[in-house]
C-alpha cells in the first residue's frame, strides 16, 4: 500500500485524498521558484514579493516549499473539494499556518480585487488525450476543468506590473506553450529544461516569466538521476533545504 504522506525536513504533505501526489519534479519545480522569488527581492528592479498565489494548490507543496523559504502571504486555490480539505490540513500542521491560505474555488470564476506580485501553477497537462475513468484524475492531469491558456489568461490579467510567474508543462508541449505566450503577451527570464536522468529526454519545462519583455537568459538543462542512479549534483543542490535525506 502506497504511503499516505510525503515527509519532508520541515513539514509533511499527506497526499492519499488528492489525485495529484507529491512527485519528484513538483518538488523540484517548487524549490527553484522558491529560490527564484528568494533572489528575485534582494537588490531587485522589482517591487518586493510579498503576496503569492498558488493555482491549482493540491496537497498545498508547492505552497509549502515558497513559505519556507520566503516571507510571503500566499492563497492556494484548488478546485477540488477534497484535495482542498487536505491541503488545508497540511498547512494548519506547518509552521506557516498563517502565511497560507486555502481556497476551495475555480479559478475560471475566481476573481481577485488585487493583483499578485506573483503566481504558481501546475496546470492540467494533457489536452485531447485518452482521460482516465477516475474524475479526480481526470481534472488533475487533464484539461476539461482548466486548461493552460486558462491559467495563462488569468496570469495575465491578475499579475502585476512588476510580478513574476512560474509554469511546469510537459517538455513535449514547449511550442504550443510558446505560441500561448506570445498570444498573451507574457515573456518567459528565465527556464529549466528537467529530465528524469542524464539518459533520458527532456520531460518537463519549467519558467518564471513576466507582463514586461525582459532580456532572459538560455534554459538550463538539469537531470534528477544521475547514470548510477544518484540524485544529481543540481537536484541535490536545490532540494537539500527540503528532503529528508539530502
């Protein structure tokens, strides 16, 4: 039998009520935009990140993993019933219970009197693609709840001036992504092209963008298992403040 939780060095995301469970790459994907937003305030041409949202929250990790390294106010939506019970029970048994903010709600009828210096998501992956029978499944990995260009759209209207953004995507939909960038007019500073090890092909992308058109830099290309199947130098680098045994 699976185990119900996930123990991470400073708190613990139980993920048996939610479809989405905690993985490698949300982990990884939560610990560079942590340290994004970390570098992003000192010295920054921007405003200081103060308040954060989190679309699409699940367990509330990627939430969990900004707050422990950044003095935010973040409000984690999740449009699961469920998984939104359970994501709240992992914050309120953090040490960041009143940093966090868990919202039952969608985020297509979501509408915010403010704007967010900055926002998170991991979107729905696959769009017009075989869905599992599972309904929970289906709106965690697939599109009929929320589609991308939904998230991008919000992001686009929601952020503000100065904020930045954070997406993961399958690796094989970087030019559709692309194209949806352009459509919206959001500009991607800087990116992680993620593989599974140093032998396999890329499979996720994951970017911080922006509203302004800002001079970015080239994607790094990073593996979690090395050709021993070793967590990675760069992996280990990221995630040391976080899992257990790093």
């Amino acid at each position: 039998m699976p185990n119900p939780y996930f123990r991470f060095k400073q708190f613990t995301v139980y993920h048996d009520r939610c479809a989405m469970k905690v993985t490698t790459d949300s982990s990884f994907f939560g610990a560079w935009a942590a340290q994004e937003i970390k570098n992003s305030n000192p010295n920054s041409y921007r405003e200081k990140i103060e308040n954060v949202l989190d679309i699409g929250a699940g367990t509330g990790l990627l939430s969990l993993i900004i707050a422990q390294n950044n003095e935010v106010k973040i409000e984690a939506v999740e449009i699961d019933h469920e998984a939104s019970i359970q994501a709240r029970e992992n914050v309120e048994a953090s040490p960041w219970k009143n940093s966090i903010e868990v919202l039952n709600a969608d985020i297509r009828s979501f509408h915010p009197q403010k704007k967010y210096d900055c926002i998170i998501s991991n979107p729905p992956f696959y769009e017009d693609e075989l869905a599992s029978e599972v309904t929970k499944k289906n709106i965690a990995h697939h599109s009929e709840e929320l589609t991308i260009s939904d998230v991008l759209q919000f992001i686009k209207i929601h952020l503000s001036e100065e904020g930045i953004f954070f997406l993961m995507y399958p690796f094989k939909r970087k030019s559709e992504v692309d194209g949806m960038l352009r459509q919206y007019e959001l500009y991607v500073i800087n990116s992680v092209i993620l593989r599974q090890s140093v032998r396999h092909s890329p499979f996720r992308v994951i970017i911080k963008g922006s509203n302004k058109k800002i001079v970015g830099v080239e994607p790094v290309s990073i593996a979690i298992w090395d050709e021993n199947q070793q967590y990675t130098d760069a992996f280990i680098n990221l995630l040391k403040d976080y899992y257990l045994y790093l």
